[in-house]
C-alpha cells in the first residue's frame, strides 16, 4: 500500500509533496529455480521509501494544476 498527500500552499502559488511508498513494507519477491541436481532461492525485499517535495509557480496561474 502506498500513501501521498498534497497541500496547496500561498493560494495555490506552492505544492507541498508528502508520499510513503510500501507502508507496510510487504513486498516480498522470492523466487526459486529447482533443478535435480541444484537449487536456487533468492530473496529480495524492497523497503519503504519515503519522498518529500516542494513545488513553487512564479507569474500567474497555479503552481501545478491536478485534475486527478
């Protein structure tokens, strides 16, 4: 599960950027090649990664127009 959240900020001239990728840190990839003579396994796991960012307009209009 990922989160993100968005603030306009200055009446819309800056963008405050917050998002959590993988809260629950469960994305697990196992995979495995069996063969009669050898085996092998490999795990990986990817942590949560966090991201912050700032997005500032100059001139007229919005700092970032979301229609989503």
């Amino acid at each position: 599960m990922d989160l993100g959240f968005r603030k306009n900020l200055f009446r819309g001239k800056a963008v405050l950027n917050l998002s959590l990728m993988d809260v629950f840190a469960s994305r697990i990839e196992e995979p495995g090649i069996g063969q009669l003579a050898f085996e092998i396994y490999n795990t990986r796991q990817r942590g949560r990664v966090v991201a912050f960012g700032f997005s500032c307009g100059f001139g007229k209009g919005e700092a970032m127009d979301y229609s989503g």
